[in-house]
C-alpha cells in the first residue's frame, strides 16, 4: 500500500475511557463518549459505528456487533492531560513531566515583570472558567484598563480583554510578552489571548482567540515530513500548537465547521504528505461547559460529514480520527480528563477489518507516518503500518 495523504483530525477531548493512572488526575471513571451518550440517550454515529467506535468502550447507540473498520485506542505515555502534550505526543514528542500548573494563581515574580511590560495592571489572577471570570470582572477591566489574567486546572495563562478597549493586535502582543517571560520552570504550555465583547451583564468572547505555545523541545514527525520534501499543512490551532515549526502551510479555522468544510476542500488538491486537523468545539464548548448535548450534536456532525467525505477518499489516502485528552462533559469537573482516545482509520486501500490493539503511546502514530512516507524509523513509539500491510496481503 503507497501513502501519498495522510489526513490526521483530532477530536479535540474526545476520550473513550480512562487510563490506569487517571486517580493521579482526579479522573477515575471518566469516559467522555460513554457518558456522554447516556446523559442524552444514546448516540447516532453510523459511520464512527461502521470504523469499530463502539468496540473502543461501551456507547449507548453505537454497537460493539458491528464486524467492519481499522480501529484501535491510543494510552498518552506523557504526564499530563493537555492539548499541547497530545498533539506533541502524536506528533513523536514523549514529555517526562507534565507542564506547571499554577491552581492558586501566578507568583508576583511573573506578574510584576508582565505589569512593568505591558504598561497595564492586572485583575482576576485566579483559576476560572472564561466565561465567568469576565461576567465578574468585565465591567472593572472596562473602568480601569486593567487586563484579566486566570488560569485553569490546564497549564495556560489566559488574558481576557475587551475589543473596544485593547484591540487584538494589543492583546496578540501582551501575549507574546507573557510567553517570552513564561519559559523554564514557568513555562506553561499554552498562553491563550480571550478577546471579548459586550456590554456589562452581556458580555460574550469572540473569535480572535490565539494560542501562543512553547515551541516543541525536539524535532516532531512534521520537521521530519518537511525536511524531506513533504507537504505539512495545519488547520485549526496546529499553528499555535506547534509554533509554526514543521509546517509548510496553515489555515487556523476557528470551530469544527470551519475546519471540515477546509477538509472538504483539502480533499479535492494534489500534494503529498500530511494534514493535520483540530477540531476544537468539542473541547472549547462543550466539554470545558458540561454541555452533553452539545458535546453529542458535535459528534453527530462530525459523523455526518465522515458519511459524506470518506467516498471522496482517493487511492494512497488514509483519514484517522483520533483525540488529544478526553473532556467528559458529565462529571463536576469542567477540565480535561485522562482518557485513552479513539484510532480509527478510514481510507480505500484498507482492510475491511482490522483490530489494532491498544496503543502504548500516542507517538505510534508519528512511528505509521514515517513508516508510510518511507522518512526512516521514528525513535519512540511502534509503527502499525506493517499490520495493516499484513492484514492486506492475508489471501480471502
């Protein structure tokens, strides 16, 4: 079987279950698929169905009868739950340690040097959910230009502002003045600029959100892809993620139809090598709000568009969905969980069936990139290229 595209989308806090040490993160009998189908009845995903989704964990709606589909579920060997560390991982980085968290606020050491930067005072400084923090803080940073700074149970720093106040090219630049003081042993995973709007008592956030990440600390797959020729393109907040470092072209859609619709389109050129996808509502606004129901709509859409789109895929293509942590919507907690997440495979030159195990590590799927683009062996993770090339060449 000769790869020419590899589409990789990532349903952004989509788990199916949670791994052995999730009780080291306070996440034990978390699973964001199965809980969510039974707080809304059951889902409806024929095409997940028909990959093996319902093999993967128990999902109300989706059977685990069903004898087709390439599927497996990846474990994260990194510590942590983050966006950063499992897109890192799938990309072939292995974290040792998981990114500082800062629960009880930042230290005066950090917010001194950003205060003395950036030429604003700062409010909030505390753990919070977005859109609560500005309901409590928006009017005070409308009276007094003070910027809002929060973090959550995830290793960001968040700056929320008002439009009319401090324009996006303002905010974009009091982020980057965090991220240069955010390094070492303060250094988050993400600094994430939280534009909004409105009136006090109807404030909403708006689109200009940006990621501003570490840049990986070792070459990924996408350095290896680039370097060898290939196309890399990112969609969504892949830019942001990876700090632009092994990407050849970009496209930062803003929700998840934005980004299928640019699939969409993706599908019909001609290039050789890698898309890597984020599909972000799920996390961003359901899973982070404890939306089940809209966590389940998102589901649907996307199975949707699978139903649609898979028969588009050409010869030497292969379409995996996977997730970056899970996010189950149904527990107390509005953060990420410690979930393993879903592997499925979907493309024409496929076995019709092929059951891919466990996964060790997300970074298996940087070891099957490489192995398919023929860019040599990738030092961690264990390629299942050659499973799917055996499985093909079983006689009927």
């Amino acid at each position: 079987m000769e790869i020419q595209r590899v589409f990789l989308v990532v349903l952004d806090g989509v788990g199916v279950g949670e791994l052995p040490d999730a009780g080291l993160y306070g996440d034990q009998g978390s699973n964001t698929l199965g809980h969510t189908a039974q707080a809304v009845g059951g889902l409806y995903l024929p095409n997940l169905e028909r990959a093996g989704l319902g093999r993967l964990t128990t999902i109300p709606g989706v059977s685990a009868a069903v004898k087709t589909g390439v599927y497996g579920k990846l474990a994260e060997r990194s510590a942590g739950k983050d966006t950063t560390t499992g897109h890192w991982e799938m990309a072939g980085i292995i974290l040792p340690k998981p990114f500082p968290v800062f629960p009880e606020g930042f230290p005066a050491s950090i917010l001194d040097e950003f205060i003395r930067l950036t030429g604003r005072p700062v409010i909030g400084n505390k753990a919070a959910s977005g859109t609560a923090i500005i309901a409590e803080l928006g009017a005070e940073h409308l009276r007094t230009g003070a910027l809002i700074v929060y973090t959550s149970a995830d290793s960001v720093f968040q700056i929320a502002a008002h439009e009319e106040l401090v324009p996006l090219d303002e905010l974009y630049r009091d982020c980057e003045i965090a991220r240069g003081i955010l390094q070492g042993d303060s250094g988050v995973g993400r600094v994430i600029a939280r534009p909004f709007r409105g009136e006090p008592g109807a404030f909403y956030r708006t689109a200009g959100r940006k990621d501003f990440s570490l840049k990986p600390i070792a070459p990924t797959v996408l350095d290896r892809l680039k370097e060898n020729g290939f196309t890399v393109f990112g969609v969504g907040k892949l830019e942001d993620i990876f700090s632009w470092q092994g990407l050849t072209d970009s496209n930062h859609t803003h929700n998840n139809q934005e980004t299928l619709a640019f699939l969409s389109e993706l599908l019909e050129r001609d290039f050789k090598g890698l898309v890597f996808a984020n599909c972000i509502d799920f996390d961003m606004l359901y899973g982070h709000r404890n939306d089940p129901n809209g966590f389940a709509k998102a589901l649907t859409e996307v199975d949707a568009w699978l139903g649609a789109h898979v028969p588009r895929l050409r010869r030497g293509d292969v379409l995996i969905i996977t997730g970056d942590h899970g996010g189950d919507p149904t527990t107390p907690s509005t953060d990420h969980s410690r979930e393993y997440t879903p592997l499925l495979l979907f493309g024409p030159d496929l076995p019709e069936t092929l059951a891919l195990g466990t996964r060790a590590t997300f970074a298996d799927i940087a070891a099957t990139i490489c192995q398919w683009f023929g860019v040599g062996p990738w030092p961690v993770g264990e390629e299942f290229a050659s499973l799917i090339q055996n499985a093909l060449a079983k006689p009927e």
